[in-house]
C-alpha cells in the first residue's frame, strides 16, 4: 500500500510518462527528493538516472536547475522533456540573443519548470545576477563524479558547486552517475554533506551484455576487427578509438572493406558531428568509428556493439563507453581489442598535466606580488606559467583548500554594446536619479564606429559608481532589446587571505600533490589492464570494482567464462636511440627557450606532447618533437635526467 503523496507521484508517472511503476532505485531517489532530502542516484549507464529528477521537478513548486555536462546531452533531454508536456529551456553558448531573453522571460513568469545549463554558465556574472533572483527547488548535478578529484573525469568547476548551491539559496542537491568507486562516493557524501542513507546504489551488474577480451597484435587489429562486424553486420555498433587521425584512418578502412563507417571526433565541426549522430539515431548510418567525444546524450536503444579498437582510458571509462550498449536489454556484445602498444598514449595524457615545480613556484610568486585581491585570466596564466588550463584550474582549487586564496567572483574584463535605438531616446525612459545614472554610463563608454566600450575604470574614479549595479543596468538595456551586449575576457577575482607564506615549502607540498594524482591516474590505468587480464569473471569483477557484490561469480556471458583468458601482447621492441642524437633533439629546444626548461618539459617535448611552452616557442618546427612518442615517458625522463645530470 502506498501513502496519499506516493499516490500522487505515482499519478505524475502514468500521466506524463505513461509508467505503472518505477524502476529499481527510482522510487527510493525520487521519494527522498519529494520528501525535502538531497540525495544521489549512482545508477549504471541506461538505467533511468534522469526520471529521478524530471518527476520531482514536475512536483516541486519552483525551478529545477540542472547542470549537464554537454550541449548534445541537455539538447536530448529537452527533446524528450517536450514529447512529455513537460515546460524545459536550456541556457547555452549555441543560442541567439532572442532565444536567451526568451527563456529569461519565461523562467520570470514561471513558465519553465526545468532550465539545463553548464557548469560554466555560474562563473558568468550576468547569469549568476538573473538566476539569483529565481527560485529554485532542486539543484541537479549530473555527471556528479566531476566533483572529485580521485574521479576518472575530474573538473575543478564542479567544485565550486557546493557554493553555488548556498549563495542561490537552493535547498537541496540531487546527484546523479554512473561511475563512482566507493572512494568517489564518499567525496561527493561530504562535498554536498549528503546524509548516508539518502545515496541509493543500484547493481552496476547487467546480465544482457556480453563481455569479450580479445588480445591482438597491433598489425592484427583492423582483420579482428573487421571479423567482428561482419559477423553481426547492418547492426549498430560504436567503435571507440583514442585519438582523431585514428578515428578517421579505421572508418575509411571499413569503408573500404564494404563494412559502412562514419568517423566521429571533437575535430569535426559541430554542425557534421551532429549531422553524423542524427544518421546514426535514425539508422541510416550503422557504425560509428569515434573518440570518446562520442556517446554522452547518445539514447539509442537497440546498440548491439561496442568495440573497443584502442584501450580505453580507464575501468570508468570502459563501464561508460559499454554501458550505451543493449539499452532494450536485449543481448549485446562489448568486444576490447587490446595490447600494450596504446598504454604511451594514455599514460602521456597523464604526464602531460603534471606542472613543473617552477611553473608552479611562478603561480605562487604571482600571488605574493599582489596586494588584497588578486584578478587572472586563465588562458594568459597558462601560458605565462606553462601549466595547461585543467591542471591550473585544479591548482588553484587546491590553493583555495590551503587557504591561500579565496574566490570572490568572476567578472567579464570588458564589454562592448551599440546601440539599437538612440542614447536620447533610452535616457528619456528614465527619471530623476536613475536617468543621471544612465547617462554617466553613457559618458563612461567612448564609440568606435559602431560599438561603445564601456570603461569600468572611469566611472569608479570619476562617479564612484558600484560595477554590479552597472552590469545590472546594461544588462537590463540588453534584455529590452535597446543595446545590444557583448562580453569578454574572463577574468577572475580571488582575495589573498596568506602573504607571508614559504614559496619553496608550499611548492614542495603543491607538488606532491600532483605527483599523487599522476601516481592515481597511472594506478587506474595499471588496474584496467589488470581487469582485462583477469582470470575470474569480468562481469563480476567489473561490478565489484563499483561496490556491486551482489552478481554472480560466474556470468556465463563473458570471455573469462567462455575459458579464454588472455594476456595481453607486450609493447614492441623499439630500436635505441644514441645519446648524441637525444642530446642533439634536446638542445634545439632548449636553445629556443628564454630560460632552461625542466627535465619532464624536454620529456615533453620529446614526446610531442601540447603543451603553453610548446605552443609559445613553436616546437613543432623542431626536428626532435614527438620523435620518442612511442616511448615509455618515465623511461625517456630518466634517460634525459641522467644526460644533463640533473637529481630528478
């Protein structure tokens, strides 16, 4: 029997999304959330995540704001949300200023019951100034597991998102994932101070997936790969590969090969990639050779494969990726075609966001040279200090943990507008006080030709005028149509709470801790090549790996089961390379520096990796870039820090 609001909810389901009864989990999370409680939803891929949140929001009395983590995924849900009747928008970088100030409107009159933004659309200062005048039931985090930093797909942005949530007075959080450890659910627990009980985890088990390991040397994979289609040809299947050129190089293989395949990268422009995804939703093309780029917001039932061509970055990510198979729960298969040879690939990508010590010794200087309040620019940081924009932003989220810095708010540097009615005309609208405001504004923005920009400077100096209340007026100018607005340069405000801190102790320590979270990530890629390695059944391990110990030991639908373990073939042997002539690659790029550059950036350099110095100085131009790519990067580290003598 079923209480008078359970009732209730129950006739929501059947009315909106013609369901007698909610999946295993969904009752338990939406219950919660109903009855006034933040909680998490830590669902497997495809298992009805996103009820959790559009039931309640048909409920709640206010807005329901949701953060997603891709243009492509909120696009889908709000498709879905409208075949339901259900009033949902989107805020985000795709639309015109019509559309915008549409929304706006509409989310004022309490037209819409769920907004989906990006986790950067709170660091705009514009938006935080509207939709703090909103209210809002239920703030919901998808892809939560962003939020920790021992996560697979960490993203300092998230961080910020337990503040959010307290200065727009939302009163309760709903989580929501499909790939957190025990240890990422417990960070998420604290981050949010979400009590124990309100986090429901459902089995990551799935019995309809088949799980294959298939080992394969590197000139063997495209013929495993090729027998692997063809024996379920005209099916749907993603093929996921690490890196662009390879996406595009194995689709016109297949192609070739009179096996239909699309290329699918972050490469392409936005307009073919969602070309390409609407032919794949539809049927008309079957196999898609893709990056990871592909497959968030990707709600296609009846995926019958997905094939691993290169590793996948880590267990997560595998979990993800062969989680978008089988949604009907009809029997799909989930094929790795795996050796060693990719694992330089993927560990790279981990030793590329290990700032230096002195880069990060520069950030440090840089604060104690400031005086109350410190203003950055990220992008001219980065290249300033060497250090790529993630592991700078996660940088500064560990100098806020250590109270070095505290954020104050983020501002756009300049804006720009013209106008699209007179100045004598908008001044008229106004009275008294305000009307002189308006005015001063005006007198504050000298004219190119056509636009006006707006010197914040003048008007603190001359008027003493606060800058929110300016941004509010222009704002409003902007939403009345009568200007048209533009901003730039993000910049943001942190007040320096420590000045007298050690710069050599607190680099020291700074460091540390990015060696640890190297040290993690190499751990997560040492464990997924243990997992594909194993010699007990994959299902269950996969499911334990996700504190699932309910499924069985023995699958039956996995390689391990079927009695063929694998191990899988070992990096090829790669011809030595004298000292002369790594000295000869090295010393072109220090030359070209001002300064001496560390060991691990020459290892970089080596290795061909992106990276601010190696765009600044133009290192592609340099005969030794990526000549050691192929290399493993510790090996080729110590090999450079045994040549210049250096105690690395």
């Amino acid at each position: 029997m079923i209480s008078g609001y359970e009732y209730m909810y129950h006739q929501t389901l059947k009315k909106y999304f013609g369901f007698d009864s909610l999946r295993l989990g969904q009752e338990e999370v939406i219950t919660r959330v109903l009855n006034g409680h933040s909680a998490a939803a830590i669902f497997p891929t495809g298992s009805g995540k996103s009820l959790c949140y559009q039931l309640p929001a048909i409920e709640l009395p206010h807005l329901t704001l949701v953060i997603s983590p891709l243009l492509a995924l909120m696009k889908d849900q709000l498709d879905f949300l409208a075949t339901k009747g259900i009033p949902a928008a989107s805020i985000d970088s795709s639309q015109t200023w019509q559309q915008t100030q549409q929304v706006m409107h509409q989310i004022r009159q309490g037209e819409i019951k769920v907004l989906m933004i990006s986790v950067e659309r709170l660091k705009n200062e514009r938006f935080r100034h509207f939709i703090s005048q909103i209210q809002i039931s239920l703030l919901v985090v998808d892809e939560a597991h962003c939020i920790s930093e021992w996560g697979h797909n960490f993203r300092p942005d998230y961080l910020k998102l337990p503040y959010y949530q307290q200065a727009l007075n939302i009163p309760q959080v709903l989580l929501l994932t499909a790939t957190a450890t025990p240890a990422v659910i417990q960070d998420m627990q604290d981050k949010f101070a979400i009590d124990k009980n309100d986090i429901i985890v459902t089995g990551f088990y799935r019995n309809n997936l088949d799980l294959t390991v298939l080992a394969a040397d590197e000139d063997e994979k495209i013929d495993t790969l090729k027998h692997q289609l063809s024996q379920r040809s005209n099916e749907p299947a993603i093929v996921y590969v690490t890196l662009q050129h390879t996406a595009e190089q194995v689709a016109e293989v297949l192609t070739r090969s009179h096996i239909p395949a699309q290329a699918y990268h972050a490469g392409m422009d936005s307009e073919r990639r969602h070309s390409i995804q609407q032919q794949f939703m539809h049927g008309e093309i079957n196999c898609i050779v893709a990056t990871i780029a592909f497959g968030m917001g990707i709600d296609k039932s009846n995926i019958r494969q997905v094939i691993h061509f290169d590793l996948p970055k880590s267990i997560e990510n595998y979990s993800q990726e062969i989680g978008r198979a089988g949604r009907d729960g009809e029997i799909s298969h989930c094929t790795v075609i795996a050796n060693k040879s990719g694992l330089n690939v993927l560990e790279n990508f981990v030793f590329g966001d290990t700032p230096d010590r002195n880069a990060i010794a520069y950030v440090l200087r840089e604060i104690q040279a400031q005086d109350q309040q410190w203003e950055i620019m990220s992008g001219r940081l980065s290249k300033d200090c060497n250090i790529r924009l993630l592991p700078l932003k996660t940088l500064l989220v560990y100098l806020e943990i250590r109270q070095i810095i505290e954020p104050m708010f983020t501002y756009f540097a300049d804006y720009r507008y013209k106008m699209n009615v007179s100045q004598y005309e908008i001044i008229q609208r106004f009275q008294g006080e305000r009307r002189q405001f308006i005015e001063t504004i005006f007198a504050c923005s000298p004219k190119a030709r056509v636009w006006h920009t707006l010197d914040m400077d003048a008007l603190w100096q001359g008027y003493q005028v606060d800058r929110k209340r300016v941004v509010a007026a222009i704002d409003y100018l902007h939403e009345q149509g009568w200007i048209t607005l533009e901003s730039k340069q993000m910049t943001d405000v942190y007040r320096i709470n420590q000045h007298h801190f050690d710069i050599e102790a607190e680099t020291a320590a700074l460091y540390q801790l990015f060696q640890q979270k190297e040290h993690s990530e190499i751990h997560r890629i040492e464990n997924m090549i243990a997992f594909f390695e194993s010699k007990s059944c994959l299902s269950h391990k996969l499911a334990n790996y996700f504190a699932d110990h309910h499924a069985p030991e023995q699958c039956g639908h996995c390689s391990v089961c079927r009695g063929k373990t694998v191990t899988l073939p070992t990096l090829p042997t790669l011809p030595e390379i004298s000292d002369q002539q790594i000295t000869i690659w090295s010393d072109s790029f220090i030359e070209r520096n001002d300064s001496s550059p560390s060991m691990a950036a020459i290892t970089r350099f080596l290795h061909g990796m992106s990276t601010p110095l190696n765009s600044k100085i133009k290192a592609k131009q340099l005969d030794g870039f990526g000549v050691l790519e192929a290399y493993p990067f510790q090996q080729t580290f110590a090999h450079i820090c045994r040549l210049y003598n250096s105690n690395c």
